[in-house]
C-alpha cells in the first residue's frame, strides 16, 4: 500500500497528466481527507487525490499551506470517467459534504485554508456548477456562500495525506467525529426542501 501511495504522488507535488477518456473535477471542502473519502469509492472514480489549489505559491508543502501564507486551500482533485459517473452527480455528492453557509472554513477547521470552493475546468463545468448551486440554494432555502471560479494548478499533497481515511482509519474516525461533520451536515440537509413549482 505505501508503494502505491508513494507511485501515485509525485515527489514534487506536480499533479499527474489526465489520461485518454479522464476528466477532473476539483472541490474544496475543508479538510482533504474528509472531501477524498466522500469521492473514492464512487463507481466511475478513478481516484480522488488531496491536494492544494487556488494560491499563488508553487509547489506548496502542508506546513506552508496550515500557516495559511500561500493563499491556497486544501482540496482533492477527482479523477474520473465520464461515461461512467457525470459531473452532475459530482457535485451531488460535493453540496452532501460541504456546509454551504461558512466561508472562513469547514467544520472544526477555521482559516482560508480550509474554505470551501468548486473550481472548475472549463465553460460546461461552471455551468453545470452554477445550476447545481441555484439548485441548492432552492432546495435549502437560503443562499449558498460557496464560490464556484476557474481551477488554477493543482498540487498533490504529500503522500501521507493520501487515503489516509483507509490508512489511519481509527484517528481519521476520531478526527470526522469530534470535528462535527457528519452532525452538521445532517443539520443542513435535515431542513424541509421547498415545495416544488
């Protein structure tokens, strides 16, 4: 398992090259882990990645990016196919775990390194992004604050974050349990949706 954390991060944080019939999608959500474990076993996944985006320093090591210098947030690269899972469905499960109402962070962490974000790739994903945010934001009746803007360089995180749900599964357990994230997030989604028109 380590030789294949270790194979599939570069060492220099460079995120890999899509392959033929692969697209991305890229979501912030607070801590990576939490936002990885939410996509990895979706069927049409190929693999979620943690990572940082949306700064201006390259090549950004964990300790630069929690002392919240370098402008970016923690988020995971998922790497799919298309024919097999739609991005449409991608952000379904995003807005499940994401609180759409707190922009200083998610959950237990606080600071703009933890700030939630969709960050597409290309014209039809911001659309597709835009729609299922107005979607949101009817189903829950009160307007979202999380962004949607164009995805910039991704940089993997060092492999140790990497499927550290699996890897560490006890302190990953403990950690989602005492930070309130499944307890806030049944709080959001257990408001009545709207009526339909």
């Amino acid at each position: 398992m380590l030789l294949s954390l270790l194979l599939a991060v570069p060492a220099d944080g460079t995120a890999r090259p899509l392959k033929a019939g692969e697209a991305e999608a890229i979501f912030a959500a607070g801590c990576f882990w939490c936002v990885e474990s939410a996509f990895d076993d979706v069927p049409g996944v190929i693999e979620a990645v943690s990572g940082y985006t949306g700064g201006a320093t390259p090549k950004p090591t964990y300790a630069q990016v929690g002392a919240g210098a370098t402008g970016h947030t923690e988020a995971v690269r998922v790497i799919f196919d298309p024919r097999k899972v739609t991005y449409e469905k991608l952000l379904d499960i995003y807005w499940h775990n994401v609180d759409p109402y707190d922009a200083g962070g998610q959950f237990c962490d606080r600071g703009s390194q933890y700030r939630p974000a969709i960050f597409t790739v290309g014209d039809a994903q911001a659309r597709a992004a835009e729609v299922s945010k107005a979607a949101v934001t009817s189903r829950l009746g009160r307007p979202v604050v999380v962004p949607i803007a164009p995805a910039g360089p991704f940089w993997d995180a060092e492999a140790y974050h990497q499927d550290y749900h699996r890897t560490h599964a006890l302190k990953y357990g403990y950690y989602r349990w005492a930070c309130g994230r499944d307890a806030r997030l049944a709080e959001v989604w257990a408001t009545p949706e709207k009526p339909a028109r």
